[in-house]
C-alpha cells in the first residue's frame, strides 16, 4: 500500500500502447487546454480541435482572438487533453499558419460550425492552425511519470 514517503510505482508501459493509449485519451477527452505565451505570462483556454491527424492538431481561430497575436510572437505552444480517467497526452509544439488550400477546404466542409459562423471558407478572419508536435507524451492518472511518444516520421 502506498504511504507519503512511498507513493505507487507507475505502472509500465511499453512504447506501442503508450501510443494507442494516448490516441484512445485524445479521443474520448476530445477539447484539449491550449498554452500560449504572451511575454513572460502563459493564456491556457479550452479549443475544439477541427482536424485531429494522430498527434498532429489543427485549431480554428479567428484573427481578433488574444491567441493570435501570442502565437505570433511565439509559435511555441502545448495542448493538453485530460480524459474522465485523468489520463492525459500533452502535445508540446508548434503552431504554423495552415496554408494548404486542399485541407482548408476538407476542413471547412467537416465543420457546420465554421460554415455558420464564418459563412465561407475565405473568411478574412478565419485562421486556421497546424500545431505540429516537437515532443508528445502521455501519463496514467497520478501515475508521476510521462511515457514519451515517439514523434510522427514524415
């Protein structure tokens, strides 16, 4: 039994269901905390994800948001997703400007959401996000210690 000065020994994990768990965790938590920095101040807020491509995240944004200017200035950013299980996946990464017109498209044609508030796809205001992972790593509720996933080759 775990004391204070024994606290419970994670659980292994090997790399592969690491992996698959942390997916699973994305998929069931479903909006994830996203980190900005604006100087030396972080802005953490709830987002709703428009494209999910294994560990790669894609964010809407309008260009008034307070986000915008921050990533901006600093593209460094980190997601967290925490499921009901208080398993968690933080996606430390980079935010790029999507500029692929192909996936704009995809995109804006999978949200009703996007369509009815912004009404077209060439919305001036519309902004969206590719936040590009630079380290990926996944945690059992409490468990104390990060599984590291390996990055996705491409």
């Amino acid at each position: 039994m775990p004391t204070r000065n024994h606290p419970p020994a994670p659980e292994t994990i090997s790399a592969e269901d690491a992996h698959r768990l942390a997916l699973e965790v994305m998929r069931k938590a479903k909006f994830p905390m996203l980190a900005t920095v604006d100087g030396e101040q972080p802005h953490l807020r709830p987002v709703s994800p428009v494209l999910t491509e294994g560990f790669i995240v894609y964010v809407a944004n309008l260009r008034a948001y307070g986000k915008t200017n921050q990533i901006a200035l600093n593209p460094k950013v980190e997601l967290c997703y925490l499921d009901d299980s208080h398993d968690q996946v933080r996606i430390t990464g980079v935010a790029e400007i999507l500029a692929d017109p192909d996936l704009l498209e995809t995109i804006w044609r999978n949200n009703p959401l996007l369509r009815r508030y912004l009404g077209q796809s060439d919305n001036p205001s519309l902004i969206i996000y590719k936040i590009r992972p630079t380290r990926i790593r996944f945690m059992r509720e409490w468990a104390l210690h990060y599984n590291e996933i390996p990055l996705p080759q491409h």
